[in-house]
C-alpha cells in the first residue's frame, strides 16, 4: 500500500494538548493524541478523539482508522485519577461515550500501541477492532481478554510486553506505523465498511457490554445487591461456625 502522511484536521485537547489527523493511504486515517506528559484520559481529552472520530465517519469516506500517541513513551497512562473522582459526569458522558464510540463504529479501528497503555488506557485498546505493539518499548496491564490472561493481570499485576502480549492473544500483532499499513493491506481492512453494515455487526457483537456503557449508573446497583449478599453469607458462614462449635463441644 504505502504511506505518505498529508494533515486532515486536528481537535484541541485543553490548552496543553491536541489530536492531530492524517492521512496515511487512500481511506486510511491515523489519530494521533498528544497530552502532555503522558496522554492521561480527562474529560477534554476523550472528546477531543470522540470528535475526531465523528469527524472522519462524517466527513470522510470510510475506510480505516488508526490510533496511536504522539509521545513515544506513553500510548497513554490511563485515567487521571484525581479528574475522574472529582468530575461525576466523566464516566458516563466522556470516557465510557468514546468507548462505546469505538466499539461500534462503523470503520475497522486499530490501535497502534507505541508505548506503555496502563488501565484505562489499556481498556481504551480493547475497544478497537485490533492491536499492534511497539515491540522495543512499552508494557501493557489490565484488560479484558480470555480468563487466564485476565487472571494474571488481575490477581498477580502483571506487566506484558509485546511478544509476551502477542502469546496471551491479547494484541495482534507487533511493530511501528509501517507494521500497520501492511497489516490493513494484508486484511484488506479498507473495503470492510463497503457494505455500509461493518458497525452494526460490531454492536451485536458487542451487545453486552454496548449495554453496560449505555446504562453505567445500574453498576452501582449491581454492587450494592452484591454488597448486601455478601453480608448476608457472612452472617450464615458466622452462624454455621457458631453450629459447628456448639455441636462439637456437646461430644
């Protein structure tokens, strides 16, 4: 295919930021955000790529759509925090809309992983179609994948690198921008959305978790009737216990 980059547009991210849009081929595109020091996911941050994004589907012929950093060592850093909690409206209305943006848009997504993607930042990966990873720089932690991997990266916090991420099928390939290109071509990712059905297939696909973003707030929920469940099985466990004892101290 190659590549000669040419600029589209770019969106604002703060006053410290900006997504920047290119070009690559013929109907392939590269996102490419830049938020200093370390792309950390605020509110202004993922609007800035949910408009780019709704930019390209409008405005654009479809095609492909690449995501990838402008700061080399950081695909990003995950949440910032200290915005998320102090910012009740981020969840919902910013960061799970653009996941929900990229679960079901309507062109193959690929995120090129060019440096370390933690959490958050990790989970924003997981929401494309596929993923190609620096295999000279970067870790990877915490996503949703088959329950082995996700074990491992739960309960034991581990860190991937590429090839180890490649193994555990949680990335697709490995490599840079050039990596990429080959990979649209070998897939021949830019004809997918002819057909006009490429995002619905997606959100069918998705379903569940499509369900999950629209309607966060039953989370909290869901936890509390967890919560509640677990008291109660405490108290039984204390009473079998206390069963057990008593029995016991009568032989």
């Amino acid at each position: 295919m190659g590549y000669k980059s040419g600029k589209l547009f770019e969106v604002p991210i703060d006053s410290n930021g900006r997504v920047v849009v290119t070009r690559l081929a013929e109907r392939v595109y590269m996102i490419m955000w830049n938020s200093a020091p370390d792309n950390r996911l605020t509110t202004s941050f993922c609007n800035a790529v949910h408009t780019a994004l709704d930019i390209l589907a409008l405005k654009y012929p479809h095609g492909v759509v690449i995501t990838t950093s402008g700061i080399s060592k950081f695909y990003s850093n995950g949440l910032d925090l200290e915005h998320a909690n102090s910012n009740p409206t981020f969840t919902k209305d910013s960061l799970f809309a653009l996941w929900k943006r990229l679960l079901t848009y309507p062109m193959p997504t690929i995120a090129l992983i060019n440096g370390h993607g933690f959490a958050g930042a990790l989970m924003t990966a997981m929401m494309h179609d596929y993923r190609i990873m620096n295999p000279h720089r970067g870790y990877i932690c915490l996503n949703e994948c088959s329950p082995q991997t996700y074990r491992t990266l739960v309960l034991e916090g581990k860190r991937f690198k590429a090839l180890e991420a490649l193994e555990a099928g949680i990335i697709d390939g490995v490599g840079g921008l050039d990596e990429v290109v080959a990979f649209v071509e070998e897939l021949n990712l830019v004809s997918k959305t002819d057909k006009g059905i490429y995002g619905l297939l997606k959100r069918e696909m998705w379903r569940e978790t499509v369900a999950f973003l629209d309607a966060p707030d039953e989370e909290a929920e869901y936890k509390e009737s967890v919560k509640r469940q677990d008291e109660e099985l405490g108290e039984k466990a204390k009473q079998r216990v206390k069963d057990w004892e008593a029995a016991k101290a009568k032989l």
